[in-house]
C-alpha cells in the first residue's frame, strides 16, 4: 500500500456501519474503520457506503461517490438489500440484470482510473427460518460477484463461507450477524482481518 495511496470504501449498510455523512472522513464503526486503523503507511481512508442502498442507488451516485475521488483501491460489497427488498418489499431485481449492471460498473472504475479492486461477496448468516428461502436469490449473487471477480482480476472475499462458519463455530449465527444481515462487533472484526489478510498477501 503506497503512503499516499487512496483506498475506498464502497456499498450499504454494512460499509456504512453508522458513519456520520456530515463528516466525509468519518469511517463509521465496522470493518471499513478496523481496516483502516491497521493499514500501513497513511492512506487516505473514504467510507461512502450508504444504508439501504440497492444496486441501483450505487449506480445512481457512481460518479459522485466513487469515481470523482480517483481511488487507488475501491472495495465493494453490495446485493444483499436486492435480495432483502424482494422478500419484505416486493422489489424484484432480476439477478442476470443485476450482474450486468455490477459489470458495468465495474467497467467505468476501470476507465476512470483502473484501481486495485476488492469485491466482497453478498453474506446472509440465518437467524430466523424464513431467512433459508432468501439463499437461492442470494447465492445466484455470490456466482455473478464471483464471476465479476474473475473476469476483473479482483480480489475476492469470500464473506458468507466465513461468517457462516464462524457462526457455526460460535453456536449461535446472532453473535456474528445480529439479524442475519449486520454483522456484531465480531463479525465486522472476522470481515476486517480477512480483508487485511487478502490485501497484504495480494500486494
């Protein structure tokens, strides 16, 4: 990681981790801030993951959020609110769609400024019976972020074997992801060492 690097932050809730967005240099507090305090050198750390956010709401602010900071590595993680939203609001976001529309993405941060790339894989940790039904939408996600990793050369983090394994592990999902979805304090720490593994090995 070079001292004056830029590294960003991109995606929903689970980025966001409560940030403050009055603060542009607040990193909220999950994985995004334990990266951060652990990383080499001094990087210049963003954190523009928004609440809620859709892939279509990134696509919407690509520009603004992303591409106008000219980062020097973006991590991103996103789609587990396109599943959400289908089975509590009735919001259909076709997968095939959502992964052209990733791609494309994917395409303008390359034509920007081709950035080292970490994508990190939708997760869905079961806390209640009827959140089983969400892993077929939610698992056909995970083949297209792999996929989109293989084509682009990114790094990829492998989130939903982990988190679910460490739920195993802990004998109790809700100790790693609260609701299935946000992870703990322990969980965003699972995530954050993964990361720095994953990005150290891969430099």
């Amino acid at each position: 990681m070079q001292p004056a690097a830029t590294v960003l932050f991109q995606g929903d809730s689970i980025t966001d981790a409560g940030r403050d967005r009055a603060r542009p240099d607040d990193l909220g507090r999950g994985y995004a801030a334990m990266v951060a305090a652990a990383l080499p050198g001094t990087p210049t750390v963003l954190n523009r993951g928004i609440g809620g956010n859709r892939l279509v709401d990134l696509r919407a602010r690509w520009d603004a959020d992303t591409l106008a900071h000219r980062p020097d590595l973006v991590s991103l993680l996103i789609g587990v609110n396109d599943t959400w939203r289908q089975y509590d609001s009735g919001l259909h976001s076709p997968v095939d769609a959502w992964e052209d529309a990733y791609r494309e993405l994917l395409h303008r941060l390359h034509d920007h400024c081709a950035p080292r790339l970490v994508l990190i894989e939708p997760f869905l940790v079961p806390v209640t019976a009827e959140q089983w039904a969400w892993r077929a939408d939610l698992d056909a996600r995970i083949q297209a972020v792999r996929r989109l990793a293989a084509e682009h050369d990114a790094l990829l983090l492998a989130a939903d074997g982990l988190l679910n394994q460490a739920a195993r592990t802990a004998g109790d999902p809700a100790r790693i992801v609260l609701d299935g979805v946000h992870p703990t304090t322990l969980g965003h720490r699972l995530l954050a060492d993964a990361w720095l593994a994953l990005v150290t090995d891969g430099a």
